[in-house]
C-alpha cells in the first residue's frame, strides 16, 4: 500500500490516483463493518450492515477491476480521510453506555462514511467518463447507486433508533 501520491499533472492520472485511494477505503470497510454489526442490536441496523458489508466486498472486487485495467497493478493508497472516520466511529462507540445509543452512535458514523463515499464516487464517475473509461464510469455507477441506496437505508431507520436512544436516557 502507497502513502504518498504520485506526480499528479492530467486528470487520468487523478483519476488512477482516486480510485487507489477508493480501494483503500473500500478495503477499510470491509475490515470496519463487521466490528460494528458485532455492536449493533437494532435488528434492522444488523440487516443494513450485513448487505453493505456483502456490497462494499463487491465494491473492492469492481475496483480492484478497474485498477488491473488501468495500471496493470491493483494497488491501494492509504486512505487517510475512511481512516479517520473509522477511528473516529469507533471511538463514539465505544464511548456508548447503552444499546440503543450505540446504534444511533453507529448508524451517525456509517452515515459520515457514506456521505464521502458518494462524494468520492461521483467524482470518480465524472472522471471515467471524461478520460473515456465509459465502462469504468459504468461499474462505478453502480458503487455509486449502492452507497446512496445504503445512506437511505439508514436515514430510514434513524428517526425510530433516535427516538429510542432519547427514551433511554
């Protein structure tokens, strides 16, 4: 895994550059998501997690195809920025002293990490297509669609876990 950026003077070579570090935040979530479905007791918020978590693991399969193809090399670069949202996630939860503020704890992360997942894809998308990876732009998409179906997931299931965590206290 790289740390640092290559030289970066044309917009495919950010665009190589965006999808490694896609890849790494990918690779992250798939690390970070079964730690929290082991947090989580919301049975709702359990299902919503475990098909990201299946989602994100077809994510990283779909990057790691498009990054064989543009660089012949599947490598990620640290992603500082799923980092820090992890860390930071992790450390609300375990600050949680009870169930169902855990899950709210949980469920105000998860909605962070979406949130720059569909800001990194939607660029990344606009890339492809601009550098004429049409195909790429496509699988892309897709990403895309899932974060945003997973960031409405959770907002629908927010309003009920907020009102429980409130009752809780």
């Amino acid at each position: 895994m790289r740390f640092h950026s290559a030289h970066i003077d044309n917009l495919r070579k950010l665009y190589i550059d965006q999808i490694e570090h896609l890849l790494s935040a990918e690779n992250q979530m798939v690390e970070a998501l079964p730690k929290m479905l082991v947090a989580a007791t919301e049975p709702e918020l359990k299902r919503v997690l475990q098909d990201h978590l299946q989602e994100t693991r077809q994510q990283v399969s779909r990057l790691e195809q498009i990054t064989q193809q543009s660089t012949s090399r599947p490598e990620a670069k640290k992603n500082k920025a799923m980092d820090a949202l992890i860390e930071e996630g992790n450390d609300m939860i375990s600050d949680a002293k009870n169930d169902s503020v855990r899950d709210v704890v949980i469920i105000a992360a998860c909605q962070r990490i979406e949130h720059y997942e569909i800001a990194a894809y939607s660029s990344v998308c606009n890339f492809a297509e601009i550098v004429g990876e049409t195909d790429q732009s496509a699988l892309l998409g897709k990403s895309l669609e899932e974060e945003e179906r997973a960031e409405a997931a959770l907002i629908a299931i927010a309003k009920g876990a907020n009102t429980r965590a409130d009752r809780a206290a």
